[in-house]
C-alpha cells in the first residue's frame, strides 16, 4: 500500500509538472515558431531526483543566509554596554565565578567583568557544521539583540563570536521560575500567578507584533527573576 500511495503521489506531481511545463510553453511568445520537442516523460526516479536537487538547493541558501547574517553581527561584537557606557570587552577581560547551567547547546555562567567590576551572565553556545544548530544560535541572537525595548525580556550587554562559540552577555537574574517553584512550600499565591501571566502574554505578544517570532519554548526554566521578581523571559533558539 504504501508503495502504492508514493507512485500515485509521484504520478500526480508528474502530471503536474507536464501542466506546467505545457502552461508556460504555451505563454511564450516565441512558442508557435520555435520547432517542437517530443516530450520526455518524467519517471519517478527523476522527479526524486529534481525534489532532491531542490531540497539541497533550499539547504544551502539557508546555510549562506545564517552565515551572512552571523558575519553582519560579528560586526557589532567584543562590545558590552553597561549603564549606558559602552566598553571593548576580550575573553581575557572576564572571570568565570560559576556554572549555573548547561543545555545541548552550551553553557551558563556567572562571570566578573574585571574592567567595571560587573557580575554578569554568559551564556556560551557552541557552532557547529550543521544548519539546524547555527540556525538555533542565530534566532536568540537576533531576538536579544533587537528587544532592548521590552521589560519582560533579558537585557543583553552585548555579545562575542568567534570560529568555534558565540557568547552572550546578559544582566545577572536571581533565579528562575523553575528553581523558585522547588524553594517554596504550597501553593502559589493567585496574584503572583496572576502578574506573571500577564507578563509572559505581554511578552509573547510583543515577539509576534513586533518581531515576527512566535516563542516556542515558553517553561519555567526559561522564565527569570531578577530582585524585585519581575520575570524576564530568555532561549529565544526555539523560536520561529
């Protein structure tokens, strides 16, 4: 049966395709005078074959188009704004404190910016050859840097790029809703529960309207509190 249900599938891109290729020889001003070609029937191996051509194609602009946007940040990169003063920050200018957490992608860490005596946030995240990966790194890249506007979303110092990591500097946070959850015993209040829904719609829909991004991966461990609990949404890398 299914091999049955791909050779209809093929049969009807195939008529497709002739339709096609027929439509448009017919919309060309040149078609009644040029000579005419017997038609090449087109087997299923060969529409595979042009679906796969395809789909590679499809791969590798997306692949160019991730590289390209990477290098026009990497422009703006080594540069931490703090307090509204700008400074050139190296990998030798930070101190590493503490891991406070590590995903597929990378690593979390609490590190003393040794030039104005800051406690930030890096989080470290790992390039990699392959597309999907890279194309994670760059959604919460671009969401950080371009949402300075939004309350509710981490505030970004700045960020680093180099061949094998990309670095992102963000305001230290107290901690996230997840570990608070684990900290307090019973039930939460309904108006704590209620100023944080209001904040993570607000955010959500700040993304949508203003960014085109839908946030996919709203939890608790991606929802922060800085020192007067107001919740900071961060992980932008599963967005679309």
């Amino acid at each position: 049966m299914a091999a049955s249900s791909l050779e209809q599938k093929l049969s009807t891109l195939e008529a497709k395709l002739k339709q096609d290729n027929q439509e448009a020889r017919s919309c060309s001003p040149s078609s009644e005078n040029s000579p005419r070609h017997h038609n090449v029937p087109l087997g299923p191996r060969h529409i595979l074959t042009l679906l796969q051509h395809h789909h590679q194609m499809q791969r590798s602009m997306e692949r160019m188009e991730i590289d390209l946007k990477l290098a026009e940040i990497m422009k703006q990169t080594w540069y931490l704004t703090i307090g509204g003063q700008r400074y050139q920050a190296e990998i030798s200018h930070s101190e590493n404190l503490d891991e406070i957490g590590r995903w597929t992608c990378g690593w979390v860490w609490n590190m003393h910016f040794k030039k104005t005596g800051h406690i930030i946030t890096v989080k470290q995240m790992c390039r990699s050859g392959k597309r999907e990966k890279n194309k994670r790194i760059l959604m919460d890249l671009e969401v950080v840097l371009k949402s300075h506007d939004c309350p509710y979303i981490v505030l970004c110092y700045g960020t680093g790029i180099t061949n094998t990591d990309v670095l992102i500097a963000m305001k230290i946070m107290g901690t996230c809703a997840e570990k608070l959850k684990k900290r307090i015993h019973g039930p939460t209040t309904e108006r704590i529960l209620g100023k944080m829904t209001f904040e993570i719609v607000e955010t959500i829909f700040y993304l949508k309207e203003k960014h085109g991004v839908i946030h996919c991966s709203v939890k608790p461990s991606n929802i922060l509190l800085d020192d007067r609990r107001q919740i900071k949404m961060c992980n932008f890398d599963i967005s679309g």
